[in-house]
C-alpha cells in the first residue's frame, strides 16, 4: 500500500482523548492530528518521537491531519488501524499470503449474525473463508503483543470465528504487525487475560487458524512481509 501524498513529518507532543495528537511540524507550528486508533498505543505514543501526517484538505473535515507513522524502537510503525484490512486483502489479491491462496472471490466487512461484521469474506473452489484482521502495534523485547488494552469487541470477534466453524466454514484470525523488529507474535496476557485464553481456546479447541505476519513500514508505503511464529 503506497502512500497517495507526501507524508508530512513532525514530533509528537501529546496524545490524547483517545483519537487527539498534537504534533509540531518541521516549520514549528502545532498542528492538532486525528489518531485512528482506539487502543492505548502502548510504546507508540511517547511525546517527543518522531511522527508522519497524512493531509486531507476536505472541506467536511474538522482535522485536516491524520496520524499514520510513529518511530519506535528506531524502527517505523503503523498506527492506522485502517490500513490492516486494505494491506492484508491487497496480499490475498496478488497470492502472496499462501495460507489464503485459492479463493477467487474477496468480499470486505460481511455480516455474521444479527449484530456483527467479519473483515474479510473469501470464496473458492473450497468453500468460504472468514478473515478477522487485527492490527498490532506493541513490540517488546522482539516479541509482538495483542491486545495493548482489554478488548471486548476483540473477544466477540473470537467467538464469532467459532461459531462460523461450527458452521461448517474456515474461519482465520489474522495479526498484522506493523512494524519490523518484531521475531515472534504472544497474546499479551497481562494485558488482557481473558483475550489470550479465548484465543488459545479458539485455535487449539474451536478451529480457528491463526496467522501472524510481519510488514515493512516506510513514509513511502507498507508492505506486508513474511510470517511470524505464533506462541500461545
């Protein structure tokens, strides 16, 4: 996924109410960005790191910037939590997830149930196979961790994936590390406990698949890169 516009620099000076960045750009005005990321963006929001904006000059839009890119660890990582599902159907598209090859039709945001959505629908040949994308930004000591906060909807999610297994489908849950330092991928048990034994519950006794993949991330573009080995 390359970036349609220059990419703007600045340093973060604060983030904060959840979906608010102030960040001072390189001609020393302090601009207020949108963070679209709901999580506690644990290691990534350190005042002072360097950052990348995106510019939006939409008269509808109350915040013209939109923090995409914070330096961590001396490595770039994502923060968009919008990007994941674009990168990953992007990769189903062009076979280079081999895990997901063979389907020849993808379908984004498809209902499951009454009151739920799953990222990803792909068809095939096979059958059909649900895609629940996860973006992950918390890396320590080269171990990738999710969630970096407790995650209701993240464990609904869970149990959706179960239940199209029981119905007969494929059904994947899919982490997204996006950034470069990380080796290998743990639920953050610590942080939300209940998160990491579902999962175990999901993958060793539901059905459900896990996959973890690593990407490249650069002011120009991200790119997904190479799988990570999952420890549960």
């Amino acid at each position: 996924m390359k970036f349609t516009a220059p990419l703007i620099p600045g340093i973060l000076l604060s983030r904060y109410k959840r979906f608010l960045a102030d960040v001072k750009l390189k001609d020393g005005n302090i601009v207020t960005a949108h963070c679209p990321n709901s999580g506690s963006m644990k290691s990534c929001n350190t005042p002072g790191s360097r950052v990348y904006l995106s510019y939006h000059d939409k008269p509808s839009r109350r915040l013209k910037y939109t923090w995409e890119l914070v330096e961590a660890n001396q490595t770039w990582v994502g923060i968009h939590t919008g990007h994941p599902n674009k990168l990953v159907a992007e990769a189903v598209k062009e076979n280079r997830i081999p895990e997901l090859g063979g389907y020849t039709r993808l379908k984004p945001e498809v209902k499951f149930g009454k009151h739920s959505r799953i990222d990803l629908l792909l068809e095939g040949p096979d059958g059909i196979c649900y895609v629940e994308i996860k973006n992950v930004t918390l890396v320590e000591n080269g171990q990738a961790r999710f969630p970096d906060a407790v995650t209701l909807r993240g464990q609904k999610h869970l149990k959706d994936l179960m239940k199209a297994v029981k119905l007969g489908h494929r059904a994947v849950i899919f982490f997204l590390v996006q950034r470069e330092d990380a080796i290998t991928f743990s639920p953050a048990e610590d942080i939300d406990p209940d998160y990491s034994q579902l999962l175990r519950e999901a993958v060793h006794h539901g059905g459900v698949e896990a996959l973890v993949y690593r990407t490249h991330v650069s002011p120009l573009e991200i790119v997904i890169q190479n799988p990570l080995p999952l420890r549960l």
